[in-house]
C-alpha cells in the first residue's frame, strides 16, 4: 500500500505540475552585401504560454561581421508594442537593452520580440554568428513578479553574399572563359 501510494504522487506531480521554458531564438538569414537597413528577427515561444512583464536583451555579432544599427521591441506587430522606448547600451557588435512593459501591461510570451537592424556596408561576405549573450549575460524574459522565466537561448547565423553588381561580374567573367579555352586551342 505504501509503494502505491508514492508511485501514485509521483506521477500526480509529473502530470500536474508541466515544466514551462520561454524559448528565444534569432535564426538564420541570408543578408545582401554592402547594405544598411537589414531586418533580423527576435523570436518567443512558450508553452503553456508564459505572462512576460520584462525583457533584458543581449545580442553580440561574431567580430567583423554585420553591424547591429538598431533594436525596436515596441513597435505594432512585436510582443510588447507601445510604451517607452528601451534603454540600450550599444555597441558595433554587442548590445545590452533592458525593457519592462509596467505594472498593467503584462504580455503573452509568444511571438515576435524584436527587429534588429543590421548593416553590412564593408563587411565581407561570409557566415558569422549572432548570439543570445553579451559581455557575459544572457538575454532573459521576466515574469509580472520580476522573476527570471526559465528558457531556452538560440543564435543564429547571418550569410552576407556579394552585391548583385558583383556576380553579374563573376558570371561575366565566367562566360568568358570557354572563349578563352577557344582561342588557346585555335593558336596551338
């Protein structure tokens, strides 16, 4: 009796209590080469959906890799549109931003979070990462008590490719080559 009665609460626990995670997560995208102005989005998902009041947000680009211009956590289609704007404390590659929406706009934490602005005016093509951390802090979602919610943090990977002038040039160039092979042949 004693044995079913421990197995039997046990399992009320696991089924009555459900483990929730706020999981933020950036992705991956594809960003044209010497260009201003690019959009990157922050994302939230939380099952059974967790009530964010607050935001501490740290993003950090891989060096020499796109330049952070900009952060929007409040305009129409985000998560916590209206209300003041952020504090931030930027930098080229890493930003530090704290957000709270005050005490009567608790939010839903699912959806969009944010836009970042990038640039990629004189950065090489490549693949550089983009992070969730900063200066050695996580960014993290806070709950209507000011607690931290638990969750999930997940980069992504932003690939400059070159500007549309360029492979026009590239293939240019390629086209050329079976009329050089031609020529070479011919004088032989």
């Amino acid at each position: 009796m004693r044995r079913a009665t421990l197995t039997s609460l046990v399992v009320a626990l696991l089924v009555v209590a459900p483990v929730s995670a706020a999981n933020i997560s950036i992705g991956d995208y594809l960003l044209d080469g010497n260009k201003p102005g690019q959009q990157v989005l922050i994302t939230v998902a939380s099952a059974p959906p967790e009530t964010a009041r607050g935001l501490e947000l740290f993003v950090t680009v891989e060096a020499n890799g796109p330049k952070i211009t900009g952060v929007d956590l409040i305009s129409a289609g985000l998560i916590f549109t209206g209300g003041d704007p952020p504090v931030a404390d930027p930098s080229n590659t890493a930003w530090e931003i704290y957000y709270s929406t005050g005490a009567t706009n608790d939010r839903p934490a699912n959806g969009t979070l944010g836009r970042l602005t990038v640039s990629t005016v004189g950065v090489n093509p490549g693949v550089y990462s983009i992070s969730l951390s900063a200066r050695g802090n996580d960014t993290y979602l806070t709950d209507p008590s000011g607690n931290v919610i638990p969750g999930n943090l997940t980069g992504g990977k932003l690939t400059v490719v070159p500007e549309p002038a360029v492979v026009v040039q590239l293939l240019g160039l390629l086209a050329l080559a079976p009329l050089a092979i031609y020529y070479r042949r011919r004088k032989a």
